[in-house]
C-alpha cells in the first residue's frame, strides 16, 4: 500500500475543491465509479484510451481472464473535482511522486440514470456496471 495524505494534502492546500474521494482497494475503479454514481444521482462517462493501466497489469490480466477496470488497486483513487480546477489539480499531482500516473479519465453529469459507461478503445460506448459476485476468470 501506498501513504497517499501528503499528495491530497498537497491538493488542499493549493485550494483545489474535492466534491469526492475513492480509493480503488476494493473492487477497482469500476466499482468505485458505480459506487459514487448511484450514491450521488449521477451519470459518469469514462475513456478507456486515458485509463492508465500498467502494461504487466494489462498482460497478467488477460492471461487470467480478468478485467481491469475490477482488480483491486491498492495506493490510487479517483478524485472528483470541479472541471475548472481539473488541470491544476492534475499538474500538482504530477509533481508529486505517488501521483506520476494521475489522469483525466471522465465526466461527471447530472443525468440521473446512475450509469457508468466507457468509450472503448475502438470508440464503442458500452456500460461499466457493478460487478456482482466474485470476477471469474473468462476461459476461451
């Protein structure tokens, strides 16, 4: 695990406004996504080409039949913060050394569907729902 109070310590005190704040430990980002859209009576859109998955990730994933977006993620988390503030917040992060990997990975809107959906990395719009259960490795 990674101690990540100094880097959003560093955002506060910058005066960026965090409406929310996840870890991704359990259930991954797509979890925590689905999470706060049904908490908050919002819709969330993702992209995938943005999403930033470590390459050894991305291979030991397939390899297992596992997706991603699922894999818990111990030492990150999704920041929701206001669109005006995002690239500040996002330099800062930069400059931290637990936050090289920081993205811009989606938007918030106020459609009230409660859903999460991600353009593929072929531009294909598809649902991002709560996994149910425990994620079964995929067998071809």
């Amino acid at each position: 695990s990674m101690p990540l109070a100094d880097l959003v310590l560093e955002l506060l005190a910058a005066g960026i406004e965090i409406h929310c704040m996840r870890d991704l430990t359990r259930g991954g980002l797509a979890s925590a996504l689905n999470e706060i859209a049904q908490a908050a009576k919002v819709a969330i859109a993702i992209d995938e080409n943005v999403i930033p998955i470590r390459e050894d990730v991305q291979g030991a994933c397939e390899i297992l039949g596992l997706d991603p977006l699922y894999v818990a993620n111990e030492g990150r988390f999704i920041a929701f913060i206001p669109q005006a503030d995002a690239e500040r917040a996002l330099a800062i992060m930069h400059e931290h050394s637990l936050g090289t990997a920081a993205q811009i990975v989606g938007t918030v809107t106020n459609d009230t569907s409660n859903l999460v959906t991600m353009k593929s990395k072929i531009g294909q719009q598809r649902i991002v729902d709560m996994l149910s259960g425990e994620q079964l490795p995929r067998i071809c």
